[in-house]
C-alpha cells in the first residue's frame, strides 16, 4: 500500500515539477523595486518579473515569462508573454495577457483593450470589465458590482450582493468575499507547502529529517539563530540596497530570505505529525513522512486561523524552522571538518 501511495505521489510531483519548470526559468528573473517602478514603452524583459513598489508599477513595454507583482497601483498597458499574479489597492489592465490573471485588489479595471488569452482569477471590491476574456474553466466571484461588458467563459460565475458603504464613509468596503478568500488563501497555502514538502521527502528525506529533530533536541538553540537571522537579514538588505554594487545582491537575497521563510514550516510540520503519529507507531519510510507531514500542516494552518493568535503561531514556526535550518546545517558542516 506505501508503495503505491509513493507512486502516486512521486507521478504528482513530477507533473507538477514539469508545469513550474516548463513557465519557470530556474533561477532566471528579473527583480525590480522602488517607490515606483516603470517599463518603459519598448523594453522587453526576459524571464519571470518580480516587482515591488510603494506606490505606482507602469508596465508599459513586453515582458516575457510573467509577472509578479505588488503595489498600491498596477498598471498593465503593455504585452505580457506569460501569466499575471499581483496583489494592490488598484489593479488596471489595458493591454494583452496571454497566460492566466489572477489578482486580489479593492478595485479592478480591465478596459476595452484588454485581452486576457489564459484564465480570470479575482478577488475585488469593485470589478469593471470591459475587454475579453477567453480561457476557461475557471470558478469567478464577484463582489459588489461589476461595470461594463465582459466576455467570460466559465465553470462557476457566483455575483455577491453588493454591500453599500457607511453614510460618509465612501472609503470603508466590506467585502464578503474576503472571507473566503481568507479560508482559500489557507488551503491554497496548504497544498502548495505540501507539495514542496513532497518534493523535499522525496529528494532529500534524511537532511530534512535532521531539521526537524534539530528543532527538538535544540529549541533554545533554533528559536535563538531563528530570530537573529529573521531580524537581521531584513535590515542587513536594507544596508546593502543603499549601494549600487549591493543592489542586486539584496534583492537576491532577499527572494532566498522569502523562501527560506515559506520553508521553515516544513520541518516544523513534520516534527509536529512525527509527535503525535509516533505515539502509535515508528515513523519509518516516506509514505510514513509524508502522512505525519499533512497531519502536522493541517494543525499549523488551523491554528493560523484564529484570530491574532494564528500571528504568533506563524511567527514561531518561522523562528523555529530558520533557527533549526542553521543549526542543522553548522552540525553538518562540522562533522564533515572532523
């Protein structure tokens, strides 16, 4: 039975490895940051790009491989090989998508000369579409109210009743999708670290096994390294930033800060399903891993759940599995001197 468990889990991975690997260069992206950022019109950026702002991101020219992107607005007025994941107070797109949109925003404005040629995601106070749409097979909510003409081709369209603002108060919006977008981000955050902790069982299941005993042979110890590198990695990128030789040492070492911070649940996971399935039972082999891994994501993403508790839940799995990261890995590097 493990062995066909493992079979069907190993073809699940692979195929989701081909998918990354297939829309993903490894390790070729293009990260740009500042108060605003722009690409010009008649720029073409090669790879994925990562991009952050504090304020305004104008795309104006043609980015192959995706975009990622953050800000208080975005503006898509160029050509977009790729798909568009992005997260802002105001998301506008007036040029051409040729992957997927997925989007979370308080208003979103797709006008007329907008074509998006993969799959509509989004999560908004105020949708207006007005260009076309054409993937399909997608699941869209809506909140509020949607403005104009859209062409939408879809499994499941659900329209939300539109909840006015207070009287004097046009900027405070409930949006009842959240909620659910609260519950989904959680289970979409659930599988995606599943998965990644399928793949680490899979490749490397001793080391990642070390890191979890590492957290609880040495507690004191891993929460001790695991704050100092949450603090001070952050400020250390900061310093770097400030010169244009550490600039993009910075920001790549902030996006290995980000993974190593998304990670860090993962032996935290495990380490929690090995206590409570080795009550019953030896914790042998992967199929073993990989069930005391799903039962250990599962309390850590309900536990994140509760109000203002789930924040010091999250922040003690991240301090836990940085600390127990480093230690793990110091261990190793000694053993290999002597």
């Amino acid at each position: 039975m493990s062995k066909h468990i493992l079979q069907i889990l190993a073809t699940a991975v692979t195929v989701t490895l081909l998918m990354i690997c297939t829309t993903v260069p490894v390790l070729a992206f293009d990260v740009r940051s500042g108060d605003d950022v722009t690409v010009p019109h008649g720029e073409a950026v090669d790879g994925p790009l990562y991009v952050g702002a504090t304020d305004t991101i104008i795309m104006e020219g043609t980015v192959n491989g995706g975009v990622r992107a953050a800000a208080r607005t975005i503006n898509v007025n160029g050509m977009v090989n790729g798909s568009v994941m992005a997260v802002g107070q105001t998301i506008n797109i007036n040029g051409h998508v040729s992957g997927d949109v997925t989007v979370g925003c308080a208003t979103l404005n797709i006008a007329s000369t907008a074509k998006i040629g993969g799959i509509l995601r989004f999560a908004a106070g105020i949708a207006q579409i007005e260009g076309s749409i054409t993937g399909s097979g997608t699941a869209v909510a809506v909140g509020h109210q949607v403005n104009g003409n859209g062409a939408l081709e879809v499994m499941s369209l659900t329209i939300l009743p539109a909840q006015p603002p207070a009287a004097g108060d046009q900027a405070a919006r409930f949006n009842p999708f959240s909620l659910f977008s609260g519950a989904l981000g959680k289970l979409t955050g659930f599988l995606m670290a599943l998965i990644a902790g399928l793949i680490i069982i899979l490749i490397a299941p001793r080391r990642l096994t070390s890191v979890a005993a590492s957290i609880r042979a040495r507690p004191g110890l891993s929460a001790g390294w695991g704050a100092i590198i949450l603090i001070v990695t952050p400020i250390a990128v900061i310093i770097a930033c400030l010169t244009i030789i550490g600039l993009s040492a910075g920001l790549i070492t902030l996006a290995f800060y980000g993974i190593a911070i998304y990670l860090a649940q993962i032996p935290v996971s495990l380490l929690i399903g090995m206590l409570i399935i080795g009550r019953f039972r030896a914790v042998e082999g992967k199929a073993i891993m990989i069930g005391a891994l799903a039962s250990g994501l599962a309390i850590i993403t309900l536990l994140k759940l509760i109000p203002y508790f789930g924040f010091f839940v999250s922040l003690a799995v991240i301090i836990f599995g940085l600390g127990a990261l480093l230690v793990t890995e110091k261990q190793r590097r000694a053993k290999a001197v002597t």
